[in-house]
C-alpha cells in the first residue's frame, strides 16, 4: 500500500537506495516552519498541551544496553522530522517547540532508553538521505512501501490512510468521481501527489477533459489555508491530518467520501544501522505492552491509527 503525506516520489527513492551514505548528507535540509506559516490549520493552545509527558515512561535498562555505542556516547537520539504536519509533527503555540503524536513517540523510546531527544524540522524530503550523517531516526509520517524499504530500514508505529476535504458544504461540487478540471491541494512528495492525483491527472488528459491543477506546497499549513479561504477546490492527505485539520479550521471544513489506501507508517533508521532499528522496534513493543504508546495516539485523538505489532522491514505491498 502507499499512502502518506511523508512518501518521496518513486524517482526519489531509487534514488537514494543506490546514493552513497557520503551523498546523501549532502541534501537539503531547510526550516519547514519558514513556509509553514500559522494559518488556517495552527495548533490551538489546548491541542499543544496534550503533549505526553517522558517523564512517566522509565529507563528499560536491558534495552538501554542494546543501544550502538556512537549514541550512547552522545547521549542523544537526533530526530529529523518536518514538524508542519499537524497532529503528528508541528511547531507549538511559540512556533518553535515540536509537538505531536510523533514527537511524544520519539520522547517515549528516548526516556526507555535514558537517552534525550532532539527533534529537527527538516523539510521531509531531506530526512531520508540525511540519516546516519545527519538524524539517527526519521519520525515524520512515513508510509512503509517497497521502494522506501530499498533505501531504508522502517519500523512500524501507526496506520493512516488518504483522505480528502472540501469547504464546508462542498460549494465547488468537487467529486473524487471526476476531478477533472478542478484545483487540488497536495504537499510536495506526497503519494497523495503521486501516484493518486498524477493518474487521476493522466485519465482526465486521456479522455480529453480539463487536467486537474494539482498545487503542491512545501507545508500541509499552506495548503490548508487555501482550502479556507477558496483558492483551491478541495485537498487530499494523510487521514489523521484531514482530521485534525476539520477539528482546527472552526467548522470551515468538511471530509469528502472515506479514507483509502490504509498503509502502516514507520520510523526510519539509516539502512546500515539494523542494530538501531531493532532497538527501536523492541522498545516501541514496550511502549505497546506498558501503556505509553496507546495513551499518547489517544492524547492526540488517534487512537484508531494504532497497531498492536511493530516490525522492522514488515512485508508490505
């Protein structure tokens, strides 16, 4: 299955399977938060404070001994996410704290394992070439695929699939039926970018009808709030971000048709560093079987994305 907001397109995943770990550090990596603006789809107050607390998880001192000594040494788990994709990943309330499910994820197998977090907004296209040199794990809503699992080791966490939303009452009669012609809003590198909307595109140009005018922006917070104030027609993204979208946006927003594509979603770890990756799979099992892990996804009202195994590399379609 493919579906996530953080899937590099095809092209780019080869890509970065076959680079040099020396090459890949070379890749941009740039403040996602310049462009992410506050807009339409910024956090609330309340939504910052259901941040979990690490606190309440305790050191696991078996798991803790399995850590690679590089970053026992530094005492630290350097996190790189693109922290404008509320809830799983934002800027908080002083637009400069990341907050989200994801992050109090990353806080989680960081207090199992008595190590601090350090999480980087980095745009998400440059997370995965930047492993190992640059972030010791990847925790940005990444789908598991098997073009991501070439390049990459992947740990399963969550499950999300695609949705799509409109202005409240659907006023520009859109249709997942027929796009054609219509604007829609995606963020850059997405699969809801590509494949979804570029074979949709493709069929509309096939039959002789309008293309879809597909307008990809760097933040989902960007594309949000063209969605309320009409500059496009309707826009598509990760299920849990659609739905914390129309819990932000007062009403202004509505959901179009079901979520599809349901697809695992991982934290991803350097393709050398197995050790690292069954680390941390191993302690998200802890966090599963203690409590932390369900309580953190319902602090932030995705309980429902949860899974009940996590696997490093699992088979995916």
């Amino acid at each position: 299955m493919q579906t996530s907001r953080s899937l590099l397109s095809n092209s780019m995943l080869k890509t970065a399977a076959v680079l040099a770990v020396g090459a890949l550090a070379l890749s941009a990596c740039t403040n996602a938060s310049e462009t992410g603006g506050q807009g339409a789809a910024s956090p609330s107050g309340s939504a910052a404070a259901a941040s979990f607390d690490p606190s309440t998880v305790q050191k696991d001192d078996a798991l803790a001994a399995m850590v690679p000594e590089a970053i026992k040494a530094k005492g630290t788990l350097t996190v790189g996410s693109d922290t404008s994709y509320a809830p799983a990943e934002f800027l908080g309330t002083d637009g400069q704290t990341p907050v989200g499910y994801d992050v109090d994820i990353a806080k989680a197998i960081g207090a199992a394992l008595g190590l601090k977090v350090q999480v980087q907004t980095s745009e998400f296209t440059g997370i995965l070439p930047a492993l190992g040199p640059k972030y010791d794990l990847g925790i940005s809503s990444f789908t598991i695929n098997p073009e991501r699992l070439a390049a990459v080791n992947m740990v399963s966490y969550f499950n999300a699939g695609t949705a799509w939303a409109v202005q409240k009452g659907n006023p520009k009669k859109v249709s997942l039926d027929d796009l054609c012609g219509k604007s829609i809003g995606v963020q850059t590198g997405t699969v809801q970018e590509d494949p979804d909307l570029s074979g949709r595109n493709k069929k509309c140009v096939d039959a002789g009808k309008q293309p879809i005018n597909i307008v990809t922006l760097k933040t989902q917070t960007d594309i949000t709030t063209r969605l309320v104030n009409g500059s496009i027609d309707a826009m598509a993204a990760d299920s849990p971000i659609i739905g914390y979208a129309l819990t932000q946006t007062s009403g202004q927003l509505e959901k179009l048709g079901d979520v599809y594509d349901s697809a695992p979603q991982g934290i991803a770890v350097a393709k050398s560093d197995t050790a690292l990756a069954d680390v941390v799979q191993k302690t998200l099992t802890k966090l599963m079987q203690d409590g932390s892990y369900k309580k953190i996804l319902e602090g932030w009202g995705n309980g429902d994305g949860a899974i009940t195994k996590s696997e490093v590399n699992p088979a995916v379609g």
